[in-house]
C-alpha cells in the first residue's frame, strides 16, 4: 500500500479516540482552571460559613487546613493522562501484559494490569484510546538506515543539489508509517569533508526537529560505516575512500573530525592495523562514548575475541561483508555462540544486525544466528533511498535503481542496489522465519537495538518512565498507529 506524507498526520477525531471524553489542550488548561476555582470557591464558603456559624478557633484552623488539601488536590489534577486500554503490552520478556497504559507529558506514566483500575485513577484522564485487544508495542529503532523516500544521508553533494536539514526530516516523518519511532541516519564510506558536513547536518536536523516539534521519527547519533574497511569486502562502498585506521584514535579524527558527540556506532574492520587502539579509544566510557560495531572485515574469530575485549559490542549486518561461517574457522558469526569462552574472559557475547529482507540472508541462516544468540538479535533496515518509492525505475543521484517488489537492483542488471525494505516488513519476516514469539520478534526491533545504543532507559521499551513512542499492531504485525513523545503521528486509514 502506498501512503502519502498527508495521511502520516492524524487529526483527533479518528474511530480510536473516544472524543466524548476528548479535548484540547487548552481545553485542559481552562477545565483544571476551573476545577481549581471551584475548589477554592468551595473552601472560601467553607471558611465563611465555619466563621459566621460558630466562630472559633478550632473551626477556623480547621477550614484553613482544608483550604490547604483542596490547593493540592487542585494541584495534582493539572496532570493530564491519555490512557489506552484493552492492550496487550510488550513486556521486556517478550510476553504481552493485557492491561492499560498512561501517558503524561510524553512520558510513560503507568501501567495499570487488567483488574488493577479504581474509579480514583479516572480524574487526571482527559483522553481514552480503545486499543481494542491489540499489541502495543515501543516503536522500532532502526540503527542502519542509508536514505529512504528518494533521499539520500550520504549524498556528497554540496549546494542545491545537496543533502538538506528537510530532506532529513522529511525521512523522519514519514518513518513513522513503517513503526519506526528513532533511527540512526547512516552514511556509507565517503570522504572527511563529506563526514563533517553531513554530521554537522544532522545535527541542525535534529535541533529543528525539536525546535520546531516536528511530528517525526527521532533523529539518532549517526551511524558511520567505513572508512575503515577490508578493501576485499567494501560490498557497494566505494574504494577509493576506504582507508585503515594506522594512527588509531589520531586517524579516527582525522576523518570524522573532534567533535564525535552527534556519532552513535562506528562499523569497522577490527584487524586493520591501528583498529583495536581506536576500538579502545572510541568506546571508553566518557561523554562522547561511542557504539562500536565489526563489520565489512575479514576479521577470524580471534580477532572478534580481541575486538570484544577492546569493547565492540556489535556486529554489523551478520553474514554480509564477512568471511562465512566454516566449522574450523567460524569467523565473526562464531562468537554468536561463544557465551562460555567470553564469560571466562568476563565479557558478553556482542549484539549482531540482520538484514532481514528475504534477500541478503537466507532465512535459514537468520534462524540459526537467532536460535544461537536470541538476546543479541538487532533488525536493522540497512535501506537506502529508493526504499518507500515503490516499483519502476528510479534515478537517485547518479545512480539508475529498478524496485520490483523487494528487490532493487541497478537498472538493465541483476546487481543488488541495496535493501528497500521497511522495518515492520523485516519484523513480519523475522517472525515468520523464525518461528519465535511475536514478543520475541518484537524485542528484536525494540529493546534490542536500544541496549545496543545504552538508551533502553528512555526508548525501546514500555516502562514508567520511558519515551511515550509506541506503536500498535495487529496479531499480522501491520502498524496500525504510531505515537511519538505521546503525540499520535501516524495511523493506518485502511485498517483501522
Ligand atoms: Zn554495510
């Protein structure tokens, strides 16, 4: 189904909401400015009356002690809730917990078990979203998403023709159509002056989004893959911009420059020379601690050991852009199931991304890798700009793409173009595929690559607390409706 930008935004009146018991927000301000009067009004012909009626001291202490309690009752009623019901809400287990959940100032302000209501919890309320029996799940985080919707997060060019702080949020807010609710805006290896400029991009791009309270996907810290890479698995990057980190951190600012605070994950080759160093550098715990992930490499499996002990704690696509599994030389996707070796070394077996698309990995190397290491499992879309354009031919800078369903690839060959799939299409098929739980393919989307990111506090999960950016779904796993900081953004006009 092709959806315009348009039917991305939601008035209020749509068939969820029930709008008897709906109003603005100020609406709101003048209903609790009123029932503060009221209460007021109340305690002052209180007060009059104990005065005029028996004029003692007791009574008079008595009435300004309750002039205090209606203040602070009036108080606390200036808390708005939305509360959705008759959910099914994803637990960090995986399991579904049938209940209710609040929403107050974008945040996640309870969650209330079947059975758990009292009549008292009703008075802050000033919306109710029947989600009628269906899954309400965090919304999903994307930590590799090259472009989408024709635009480009690498695009090189400067002037006119070039990147622009719209074109990014213009990606953000349509994400949200496919349930993704933050993602990390990722460029393929390019030159140092495009890096900066595109970093510091990104950054404008997120201030304006905020500024401006955009109604879009959340715009991450980057994901920078390469420079730093095998030249024999550089996959669609192009050549003449990969280079090893031989100076280590040195090297690593030479290319993306000092300031690394809008940088999220780094994907390198770990046995270049000079990687470790950098690995240990970038990782170390201080404000500008950055995620950072193997991939495109010919790394073996001791050099992924000695990847993790340097603090990598991810791998990138898994299977693509790496030497393959053999029974004697497992390669990176052997620490999938190394728990035993690196809990002796007292590290954790590293989280590894999946494409899955149903092209770049065969669904049964996406349930081995899942059955091996469920927790560490992370979809990511990897999709580049001609993902969302929909079928035919399409030209995205100098570079001619056919879409036919999922499958892109340059026109007039059968080279792969990149991945056009979006992120609850890939969950569909990581579900399907797998056989796991709906939960457990959730987590996948959700929990995961929050973790991955040390943001699980915040996104990614449904707790008090957290960011209100959630989706619901039915059990087929359609996005039904997206909700970011609280704020419906998107819902599905079909199937709703
Ligand atoms: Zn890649």
């Amino acid at each position: 189904m092709k959806r315009s930008a348009g039917e991305a935004l939601v008035d209020g009146g749509d068939i969820d909401v029930e709008s008897h018991n709906r109003t603005t927000d100020l609406d709101n301000d003048v209903m609790n400015k009123n029932k503060a009067a009221s209460l007021l009004h109340r305690t002052v012909t209180s007060l009059t009356a104990s005065t005029t009626d028996d004029d003692t001291d007791d009574c008079i202490v008595q009435s300004k002690q309750k002039c205090i309690e209606d203040e602070s009752i009036a108080k606390t009623n200036t808390k708005q809730i939305t509360r959705l019901i008759n959910a099914r809400i994803l637990q960090q287990d995986g399991t579904l917990l049938s209940g209710s959940l609040d929403v107050s100032n974008g945040l996640i302000s309870a969650i209330h078990k079947d059975g758990s209501l009292n009549d008292e919890d009703i008075s802050s309320v000033i919306e109710v979203v029947d989600c009628k029996g269906r899954i309400l799940s965090p919304g999903y985080i994307d930590i590799q998403l090259n472009g989408a919707y024709g635009i480009d997060f690498s695009n090189d060019c400067i002037g006119e023709e070039g990147l622009k702080a719209d074109d990014v949020l213009h990606v953000a807010n349509r994400l949200v159509e496919t349930g993704v609710t933050s993602f990390c805006p990722t460029m393929v290896s390019s030159s140092s002056e495009t890096y900066r400029h595109i970093i510091s991009l990104m950054d404008t791009a997120r201030k304006q989004q905020q500024e401006e309270q955009q109604v879009g996907a959340n715009i991450l810290g980057m994901h920078l893959e390469g420079p730093f890479f095998a030249k024999t698995k550089a996959g669609a990057h192009d050549k003449q911009h990969i280079v090893s980190p031989v100076n280590d951190m040195s090297s690593v600012e030479e290319v993306y420059g000092i300031d690394q605070e809008n940088i999220d994950i780094v994907t390198l080759a770990p046995e270049l020379p000079g990687a470790y160093k950098a690995i240990q550098s970038m990782t170390a715990a201080n404000p500008q601690s950055i995620v950072v992930s193997c991939g495109h490499t010919e790394a073996t499996y001791d050099d992924g050991i000695k990847a993790v002990s340097c603090g990598a704690t991810l791998l990138t696509h898994l299977f693509n852009a790496m030497i393959p599994f053999h029974h004697r030389k497992p390669g990176l996707v052997g620490l999938l199931s190394s728990e035993v070796k690196l809990g002796n070394m007292n590290l954790k077996r590293p989280f590894y991304s999946l494409i899955v698309d149903g092209i770049h990995v065969h669904e049964s190397a996406v349930c081995m890798a899942y059955k091996s290491h469920p927790d560490g499992c992370v979809l990511v879309t990897d999709a580049m700009a001609a993902m969302g354009l929909g079928d035919g031919d399409h030209s995205l800078g100098n570079m001619k793409v056919s879409i036919k369903g999922d499958r892109a690839t340059l026109t007039d060959s059968d080279v792969l173009a990149g991945s056009v799939v979006s992120m609850d299409m890939c969950v569909k098929r990581f579900h399907k595929f797998t056989g796991c739980s709906i939960g457990e393919a959730l987590l996948c989307a959700t929990l995961h690559p929050a973790q991955v990111l040390k943001k699980q506090s915040s996104i990614g999960i449904l707790a008090v607390g957290a960011k209100a950016d959630m989706i619901l779904l039915n059990d087929e796993l359609d996005v039904l409706s997206t909700w970011v900081d609280g704020k419906q953004v998107f819902q599905n006009k079909i199937l709703n």
